[in-house]
C-alpha cells in the first residue's frame, strides 16, 4: 500500500556519515589520527555511492 523509497533511508545514514567526517576533519573530536581519517572519508564516499546505486529500490509498508 505505501511505499518507501530505500534511498531516504540511505541518504539519512550518509548524511550521518558525512557529518562525522566533516567534524573529524576540522579536528573537533579526540580523533586525530590520519587512518582515521582516511577510513572516515572512505566510508563516506561508499555510504553515498551505495545510495545512488539503490536509489530505485522501493519497500512496500504494510
């Protein structure tokens, strides 16, 4: 009956995602580490692309 594109769902984790990476690059969390840093970024750049290749898959709710 209604439904839920899986890229809301994705997007909402990558924005998550990417505000961490933002704040760990700018150097205001404890982390300062430069693997840290890298593996952030990287996370960053698959959350999102994972988002674009799903954006056309769409859950049925109830």
């Amino acid at each position: 009956m209604f439904k839920l594109p899986m890229v809301i769902v994705y997007m909402i984790i990558a924005f998550n995602i990417t505000a961490f990476t933002a704040l760990l690059m700018l150097n205001m969390l404890i982390i300062t580490s430069l693997f840290a840093k890298i593996i952030a970024c990287s996370l960053t750049i698959g959350a999102w692309a994972l988002a674009y290749v799903k954006r056309d898959t769409v859950v049925e709710l109830f």
